[in-house]
C-alpha cells in the first residue's frame, strides 16, 4: 500500500453494501478541498467501475494489453476499508416540518418521497453522509440516482454543502440551482443536524429560502455606522477592492425571465483587511428581508441582504460583488447589470432616467423606485466601473498638434454666485485633479449609505479652491492643474482688459442666436419696444447696446450663465479636456487647460483667438509664438494680403515632423510654434484689422481640411441633454457629464477605427 500513499492520503468507507458501491478520500496536501471518488463492485466474478474518466480508459487499455488483475489505485484502496455506512430512515414528518419552516415549497416533498420509494425498490439507501477526509466545515451527502448519466456513472451523487458559506453544490446542476438531490441532502441533514438549519447563510435560490435565513437582530439598527471615519473606511475600501470590469462580460450582458438571483447576499470577506491580524469577521447581520433587484424584465422582491463586522477594529463589510449580475446600491435597492448598461446607452440618445423609469413601469406594469433612486443608483454603478477616462484619439495620440476649443453655453447648473466663498490668501490656483474627482467618485459611493444628497457628508460643493477641469492622464503634464477662476472676481489689468473683455460684435453674434421669446424679454428688460419681427428687436439691442449699463445687464442675461463647459478636442471630434465654468466664461478657462497640458498644441482653433493669447502671453510669455500666434508680422502688406486672400503660410510641420526638431518641440509635428487662428465662421468678429492673419484658411495644411466646427456638432447633440442635466446638483452634473463625454469617446473611436 506504500505505493498508494507516497504522494497523498487514500481510505474509503462503504456507502451502498448492497450494489456495492464504495467512496473513496483522497487527500492531497496543501489541497483545499478533498477529492472524493465513487467505485462500484458487483456481479460474479467481480466486475469493478471507477467513476474517473482517467481510471476508466487506464483500466480499458489495461485489459486489452491482457493485464487483467490491473486496479486503479481507487480500486486497490477498497481492500482496506474500514467503515460501512448506514442510512437514516428519513420521514416525511420531518419533510412537511421543513415545508412548515419554509425550507422548501409543498412540491417538494413528492419529489423527494417518489425518489425515495424508487431507492427502496432497488434496495439502494436513499442519502448516506460520508465521514472519512471531510473537512469540519463540510458535508458530504450520497444520493441515490436511478438515471445513469455522465454525473451519476455509478447511480449515486455525492452532494456538498459547505456550512462556513452555506453554498450548495451538485454535479447535476450549476451554481445557484436547485435539484432533488439537494432536497434530498437537505432533508437528510435537517433530520441528522438540525442545529445547522437554525441560522441561514444560503446564496441558494428563492424557493428554498423564502423565509427569514438569518433574522434581524438589533445590530442592524447600526447599519449604516452612524461614525463618518468608519464610513469613509467603507467607501474607500469599496473604491479601492470591488471595481467592475470596464468591459462587463458578455453573458451577465443581457436580461432574462428565466435569470435566478441568489436570495440571500452575504459579503465574501472572511477576514478584516484592516487588521495586521486579520481578525476573522462576525457572522452575517441581516440589513433586510425586503430588498428589491430592478431589472430591465421587473423586479424581484423579498431579498435578504447582510453585513459582516471585524470585532476588533469595528469596520464594515458589506455585499458589493458583480459576479451574480448584481449591483448592489444601497442595501435596499439593487440593480441587474443589464439594466445598468440600458441606462447607459439610453443616456447616450438623450433619454433622461425618469423617462427610462416610466418605459420600464409601462412596460412591466410594476412600479419601480423613483427615478432619483435609479439615477443615483446607475450613477454609483458608474463609479465603481473601473474606467480610465482616456480622453485621447486613436489618430492624434495623447498630445494633438491641432485643437479646436469652444464654450458649450447651455449646459448649467442651478447656482449663485454670490455663493461661492472666497479662497484662501495662499491659493495659488493650483488644484490636485485626481483628488477633486476621487471626492466627486466617493460622493457617489457614499450616496448608497445616505438617504439624500443633504445628509451625505461627501458631497463636493462648488468653490473656487477644489474644482478642477478633467484632462486624460497622459495628456496632462501632472496631477497638479490650474483653475484660476478666483480672479475673475479681481479687478483685471488694464493692458489685460482691453484686449479680453467679450466683444460687442462677438455678444451680438450670441445674441443672435437666441429664441425670439429671449430677444423680446431682453427688450422689456432694457425698456426698448418688444414689438416687432426678430430683426427690428436684435437692431434696437444692438444700438443700446453702446451704454455700459444695457450691455451688462445684456451680457448677464446671454453669456454669465454659471456652470457652462469649456471643452478642447482634436478635428477628429474626440474630447480631450472638458471644464465646468463656475463664472462666465473667458479667455482663462481655456488657457488654464492649455497650460495643464503636457505639450502645448502647434495650432488651437478658437472663436476669441485675439483674447487667448493676449491673456496667455501676459500670464506666461511667450507661450503662442511668433507674432503673438498670428500666421505672420501684422505688416500693413501681409495684412492687405490676407484681407485679399492672395496670401499662404504653409506650415509643411503639421503632415510631416521636422527632420530637426525644434528644442522643445511638439513630439508629433517637431515644431515649437503656437498659433491661434480663428475658424471661417468667426473669423469676422473682430474688427482688428491684425487678427485676419488669424484665419484658417490661410493655411493649405489646415483648410478644407480640418473641421473647425467639430465642437459645434458636439454641443448640438449635448444640448439634447440639456432638459436632464440642467436640473441636477452640481456634483451630479459634472460627474455624470464626464461620463457621458468618456462614453461618447468609446463610441466615436470605434467609428474612426472600423
């Protein structure tokens, strides 16, 4: 027997004396989990099966080869068995106690008696329990099967049920499901063990479970911790441990009728994270017995989640797995993946997630949640999906040569300015990205333990000091960014001043823009006539537009909306940098962008190109060079000559690099000149004569060739979120804005792609 034993630990015991039917442990060390293997010896002579496929076909080959005293080293172990097993009478009393108790519906108990009379006719025990090399968290079951099949060779299954993760498992089933033979394991250990069914840790299905697994105690009172440090702890070690797949896979994609979910969510955590110890965690605490799972198909009610507590340190583990499909909001609401990514996609069209709740209700005739509950709910899902927010082209790469920025004006949020505090005397308007937008992803998170947006005390607030652009990790030179906004509310500089202050022209070019029923109140504000076609009102604007007071109270109304977004993109469409305006916009914002990047672009299209880099240059000289990021010297000649159209300045840098790079240059082009230019369209805004040596079109490189109003065509399908994404907090705005943008990425890159 030497030979058996070298290399791992064999006995067996008898499980079936009649059909002859013997189990045999085999143990390897450092194993986990024991390997058990059903033979079968009957008939005369003795004919002999083992259960392995392995064993099966060594045997077959053996034979044929005329070695026929040859044994697996399963078979060989049965001449030293030492233990023949009995099996318990089991009862139906026992059965309808279990029905009583709501173990398992009516209906099962036929099942297990027609399975039990058929066991007896064949004079086969219907559950024996094996003992040898069971690990004390485990129970082994041997169930009769009359059905020879590839999981019941021998015609018995060997069920397991482990007691610390009260999972089921059999062969003839997957995870999650129900059979008979786990009916029949369950009675069996009901009748043997009661104790084991006093406490319910199940992840089984609904019909086994339905009653109360594990009953509420007071501890649950506790949850959420009322202590902010222990929340923050759950919040970070949420973010940091359970992140979904950026790609979810494919088959928890799709909804279905037929899907099971698990009834009972316990955490997986067995040990605390936090203790150098690792401390083993209490026994699961029920949160509730009334938690609802929102699915695209309707909802499933009546289930149980729990929570778990490290009794040394005192924090909290709660259910926050993905692997069933789940997403688990706030304990009392959880959401189907598939719903999830519905939500999603449906955002991508402009469909608001109040009008998502409204299709589903109308759809499945159930009233779902309201639709902030679902927002926040899809917006937490958001947080913890494991993105990288590139925010970069497949064609221009992390670090464009062209850019096009321009000001998306409808997209606001409700806030007063008057508000927003002052920053602190040393802030120098430098702001961490990363941690401005960790806080705005923990709001989120946090928001699963806090009944409203009042009560969380993660909420970010606007304010001058800690709100920052978002720029893709390898555009951005650093973490480190500007956001300058606190001077606008500084008295600028007069050389500044002159050259920055938003147009006449250019306001009036906005305000034609505008819906007459705007133009006519505009007109009643400023005490003009509002009688009249759109023409005769925008002429009487126009000329009152020459006293200070009307054009403020003009500009207030069309262009110092608050939380307007400043957004850079490549010609390809893909955005790069986006910035939610805190003040009406300027020249800064963008510049503030430029400056946080790590290679400044060779050409930056923009429709106030005069104002960019008169400000940039004052803030940082010589950053748009030569000429001020004009084409050429503004001479009367070169000016005549573009005014005529008879001139061109090639730039051969932007379609190939530079053979000698320019110290400093850009990676792409090689070049170290910056120049910002004007699109057609706004290129006779300015009455500067210098500022046509800023056209577009001046370059061969550059005309007809890159589309200048690629950012135009992005805030025409924004603004049809605009009817959603304006009535939301501040924090919720932006965040969800990000996403959409990165979203939208994805989706543009793989059109540019294919």
């Amino acid at each position: 027997m030497m030979d058996i034993t070298s290399s791992s630990h064999l006995d067996s015991e008898c499980i079936d004396p009649q059909n002859g039917v013997y189990m045999v442990h085999k143990c390897f060390y450092g194993a986990a989990t024991p390997l058990h293997v059903q033979i079968k010896i009957w008939g005369e002579p003795h004919r002999v099966s083992c259960e392995l496929n392995e064993c099966q076909t060594n045997m077959e080959l053996a034979w044929r080869s005329g070695l026929l005293s040859y044994k697996c080293v399963h078979l060989r172990s049965v001449s030293y068995c030492k233990t023949f097993l009995t099996s318990p009478s089991l009862t139906e009393e026992s059965l309808k106690e279990m029905v009583k108790s709501k173990w398992f519906g009516q209906d099962k108990i036929k099942q297990c008696v027609n399975r039990q009379k058929l066991a007896q006719e064949e004079n086969a025990p219907l559950s024996v329990e094996s003992k040898i090399g069971v690990p004390p968290t485990k129970r082994f079951i041997s169930v009769c099967e009359p059905n020879i099949s590839y999981y019941s060779r021998l015609g018995r299954v060997m069920v397991s049920y482990d007691t610390k993760k009260n999972s089921w498992h059999c062969p003839c089933a997957k995870t999650q499901r129900s059979c008979t033979h786990k009916y029949i394991a369950k009675w069996h250990l009901f009748q043997i063990h009661p104790e084991l069914f006093r406490k319910v840790r199940s992840t089984e299905s609904a019909e086994e479970f339905q009653a109360a697994a594990m009953e509420e105690s007071d501890e649950s009172e506790n949850y959420p911790p009322k202590d902010i440090a222990k929340v923050k702890s759950m919040v970070e070690y949420i973010l940091m441990n359970k992140k979904l797949p950026s790609t979810i896979p494919s088959h928890l994609r799709l909804s279905s009728d037929y899907k099971e979910f698990p009834k009972h969510l316990i955490p997986d955590e067995t040990m605390c994270y936090h203790c150098s110890d690792r401390t083993l965690l209490s026994d699961p605490v029920c949160i509730t017995r009334k938690a609802k799972i929102l699915t695209t198909t309707g909802i499933v009610q009546d289930i149980s989640t729990y929570y778990k507590l490290c009794p040394f340190c005192g924090m909290v583990y709660r259910y926050q797995e993905w692997a069933y499909g789940l997403h688990n909001f706030n304990d009392h609401v959880l959401l189907e993946l598939s719903l999830c990514l519905t939500i999603r996609n449906l955002l991508q069209v402009h469909t608001a997630v109040s009008r998502v709740v409204e299709y589903l209700e109308v759809t499945t005739g159930v009233q779902f949640p309201s639709a902030v509950t679902l927002l926040h709910g899809y917006l937490h899902f958001e947080a913890l999906t494991d993105y990288e927010y590139e925010y970069s082209c497949v064609s221009s790469g992390d670090h464009p040569p062209v850019v096009i920025m321009d000001l998306h004006m409808k997209a606001s949020f409700h806030l007063s300015v008057s508000d927003l505090s002052q920053p602190p005397q040393d802030f120098n308007g430098e702001v961490d990205l990363d941690m401005f937008w960790k806080a705005l992803t923990e709001e989120r998170i946090a928001r699963g333990f806090f009944s409203s947006q009042k009560n969380n005390p993660f909420c970010v607030t606007p304010s001058y000091n800690f709100w920052a652009p978002w720029i893709g990790s390898k555009t951005r030179i650093a973490n480190v960014v500007l956001n300058t906004e606190f001077e606008k509310v500084h008295k600028a500089k007069t050389a500044e001043r002159t050259e920055i202050t938003v147009s006449e022209d250019r306001l009036k070019d906005e305000l034609s823009k505008q819906k007459v029923g705007v133009i006519r109140r505009l007109c009643q504000e400023c005490g003009l006539d509002a009688k009249g076609s759109r023409t005769d009102l925008l002429l009487r604007l126009s000329e009152e537009m020459r006293s200070r007071e009307a054009y403020d109270k003009i500009f207030e109304k069309i262009w110092a909306a608050s939380g307007a977004w400043a957004v850079i993109m490549c010609p390809c469409g893909i955005v790069y940098s986006i910035k939610c305006n805190l003040r009406a916009e300027s020249p800064r914002d963008f510049a503030d962008m430029l400056l946080s990047w790590k290679h400044l672009a060779n050409v930056v299209i923009y429709d106030f190109a005069r104002g960019l880099s008169t400000h940039t240059n004052l803030r940082q000289p010589i950053t748009f060079t030569p000429f001020e990021g004009r084409l050429l010297e503004p001479t009367t000649e070169n000016i005549a000559k573009a005014k005529s159209g008879k001139l061109q300045v090639t730039l051969p840098w932007l379609t190939a690099k530079k053979q000698s790079p320019d110290a400093d240059g850009h990676p792409i082009t090689g070049s170290a000149e910056h120049y910002v230019l004007y699109d057609r369209f706004h290129e006779d805004n300015t009455k500067d004569p210098r500022d046509s040596l800023r056209k577009l079109r001046l370059v061969p490189q550059l005309a007809g060739k890159v589309n200048s109003q690629a950012a135009e065509q992005l805030f025409s399908k924004l603004k049809k979120n605009n009817y959603f994404m304006n009535m939301a907090l501040p924090s919720t705005h932006v965040f969800l804005m990000r996403n959409i943008i990165h979203h939208y990425n994805v989706r543009k890159k793989r059109e540019t792609s294919t």
